[in-house]
C-alpha cells in the first residue's frame, strides 16, 4: 500500500510539473509576443516620424532653395545619406519643387525610413509657398526689356550682413523680362539673364555668369489692388492734420493744397501722411525718422539737385497716378537698409539721374524705369519690379537679398499651407 501512495504521489508531481510547465509556457509565449508586437509597433512609430522628420527636411531644403537662390524653374532635390552616429541608415528624402507661375510654388517631399520588422516607413508633405515680388535685381514684364549701359555692373549682396563691398557681394543678380536684354561691352551680369521667349539671345552674352536662356513663362506682376489704395489714402486722409511735420510751415516748407514743397529740412516721425504732389527743392532733405506711410495722389514726386530722403525708420510710399524724378546727385535712404524703403507706383515714368544712389525696393508695373548717366553713373541697392528698365553708362544695380523675407501688404510672401499627404 505504501509504494502504491509513493507512486500516486510521483504521478501527481509530474502531473503538476507538466501543467506548471504548459501555463508558464502559455505565458512566456505569450509575453515574447507581446514584445514582438511592442518592438514592431515601436519600430514603426519611430521609423514613421523618422519618415516625417525627412519629409519635413525636404520641404526646408526646397524653401532655402527658393529663397536664396530665388528659382523660378522646377527643381527635384533628393538626399539619401542620413545616418546616425554609429553609422545607422535613417532614411532618404526626395522633394519636387513645382512653379505654377513665377511667384507661387508647390512642394512635394516624401520622406523613407528603413524597418528590418514591417516595410519601410514613407511619409509625404505638401507645402503651398508663395515668392515676393523682389526676388531679383530687375524685373522687367513689358516687351520693351531691359537695356543696361556700357561699363555697367549688376550683381547682389545681403544687407543683413553689412553694406555693400566686395566682400560682400555674389551672383545672385539676376535679371529677367519678356523683352529683349541688351548688354553692351565691358557690362556684367553676376547672375542670371532671361529674356523673353521670342527675344533669344544668340549666343551667350560674354558679361553673364549665370543661366542665359529664354524664359519658360511670362513674368508677370499683379496691379497694385485699388482697396489697398483706397485704404492707404484714406488712412492719410484721416491722419492729424493729414500728418504732421515737426518743422514749421514758414521756415522749411510749404503745404498749399496739400502740395507739398520742402525747403530746407522736414521731418516725419512716423504715422500716415497725404500730399498730392511732393517737391523737394536743391539740397533740401526729407527725414523719415519712424515707420511712416506716404500717400501721393494723382501727383508727382520730385526732388531735385542734391535733395535727399534719409529713412532712419522706415517708410512705404504709394504714388497713385503720378511719377517719380530724381535729379542730379539726388540722394535716397543713403543710411543704406533697402528694405526700410519701399515704393509703390501705378504711374509710367520713375528716373534716377546722374550720380543718383537710392537704397529701397520699386515695384512700379505700368512704368518705365530710368538710371540715366551723363559723366558719371547712379547707383541702386535693392530691388525693381517694372515694366521696363533702362540704364546709361557707368551704372549699377546691386540686389539685396534681404528683400526675399519681406512682405508685401497685397503678396504676403512665405508658406500659405503646409499638410501631410495620407498614401
């Protein structure tokens, strides 16, 4: 009896052994399945914001593209070297750049991350960018083109970094217009120079360092709307005294119908002003000490021999109907921050005469633009959008890429959408 209870009790031991054993199992099966689905699920959420983080660095490449380089052809860029410190795969990105016209974009970035648990990681973005209008040294979107003088330059610079020097200057001065492009001898182009399609050149001009070739697209630019007219006059209409002027009216200027003619010295400290015309005499001087709109109606804006504007603050001027003359010697924001001036016109005619320097960004689309020269050039540091332009001898045009970050108050510039792209 007692070695049949010993053998019972032995048959229960590995009865109970292999039900330990079979539950334990069921629960290490269980747990090494669990870390496999949380080890694939990790991996993925890891390699899909891998994906998203490349998709996000292709857009940025694009965007510095566009911004530095000013494109305004489509483009791909693509990189697939992105490792780790060990020296680990991240992923790949490949980004399209797509220009519906001249100043609008469309960005597709797709990002991969690679997964030895599941397939590789793809995450896609779509990025809707807008380009201001002064994304080059002249444009020009009439027919009558771009004719530049003899012993001529134009090249860029970045205001951001200091003035303009040889040290500071690239090739980024590109010109571009549905016209003809004449460059004379000894001129130079440091950029690009696209005429218009039915105006090629023959060849290479010699003075070019950049692209040379037709323009795939007309350049176009928007008229300036009239409710953002309306409401920069009515602004100045509705400012004190249509703004004031610290000077007193006997000493340094008249103001008969809100024509104004300045004397001596001026100065507006900031606020909306009204005139319907502008003067501002020989040697005499505008100083724009705060941020200031200037509303010109109907009239023009002339200052005369060795007069000056010096924008200390910083200064938009809409000239709704009437031009622009700048006479010898006539100076222009000469503390040297194009984009603390910017002038907007609707008229025909803007001209720079000899030894004129004007610092400040124009977009005039109806007018023709003149630096003329007699015995010695003008000089523009900023940015022209016109309708045509043309130079004499001894001139030059510098453009200032600080103008690609600036907005202007009916082309916002920058990213209008950015959203992820579900595959």
């Amino acid at each position: 009896m007692k070695k049949i209870m010993e053998h019972n009790r032995r048959g229960f031991v590995l009865v109970l052994s292999l039900l330990t054993t079979a539950v334990l199992l069921a629960l290490v099966v269980s747990y090494v399945s669990r870390v496999i689905t949380d080890c694939r699920l990790t991996s993925k959420t890891y390699n899909s914001t891998a994906a998203l983080n490349l998709a996000e660095a292709g857009v940025e490449r694009a965007l510095w593209e566009i911004i530095n380089n000013g494109m305004a052809s489509d483009g791909t860029f693509s990189a697939d070297s992105f490792k780790t410190s060990s020296g680990d795969n991240i992923g790949a990105y490949y980004a399209n750049v797509d220009f519906s016209d001249e100043n609008n974009a469309i960005i597709i970035s797709t990002g991969s991350a690679p997964n030895k648990l599941s397939p590789d990681s793809k995450r896609t973005i779509r990025v809707a960018y807008v380009k201001n209008n002064f994304g080059r040294a002249i444009g020009a979107s009439g027919t009558g083109g771009i004719l530049l003088g003899k012993n001529s330059i134009v090249d860029s610079y970045n205001s951001d970094n200091g003035t303009y020097a040889a040290t500071h200057t690239n090739s980024d001065g590109d010109i571009s217009t549905n016209g003809p492009i004449s460059i004379p001898s000894n001129t130079d182009v440091y950029g690009d120079a696209n005429p218009g399609a039915d105006y090629p050149f023959s060849s290479k001009p010699a003075g070019v360092s950049g692209s040379w070739g037709t323009r795939q697209t007309p350049l176009a630019y928007n008229p300036i709307p009239t409710e953002t007219l309306s409401a920069e006059k009515a602004l100045g209409l509705a400012a004190a005294g249509h703004g004031v002027i610290t000077q007193s009216e006997s000493e340094s200027y008249t103001r008969t119908g809100d024509n104004l003619v300045v004397y001596k010295t001026i100065t507006l400290t900031g606020g909306s002003y009204y005139f319907k015309s502008i003067t501002v005499n020989n040697q005499a001087n505008i100083i724009v000490s705060g941020q200031s709109t200037i509303y010109v109606d109907g009239g023009n804006v002339v200052v005369n021999t060795q007069g000056d504007m010096n924008v200390s603050g910083q200064a938009t001027f809409y000239v709704d109907g009437g031009n622009i003359n700048i006479d010898t010697q006539g100076d222009i924001n000469t503390l040297g921050v194009p984009k603390n001036l910017t002038i907007y016109s609707t008229g025909t005619n803007i001209t720079l005469i000899t030894q004129t320097d004007f610092y400040g960004a124009i977009y005039a689309p109806n007018a023709t633009i003149s630096l003329t020269s007699k015995t010695a050039g003008g000089e523009i540091y900023g940015a022209i959008a016109c309708k045509s332009f043309i130079s004499g001898t001894n001139t030059a045009v510098h453009f200032d890429k600080a103008l690609l970050n600036v907005s202007q108050p009916f082309l916002p510039s920058g990213v209008t959408s950015w959203q992820e792209i579900q595959e």
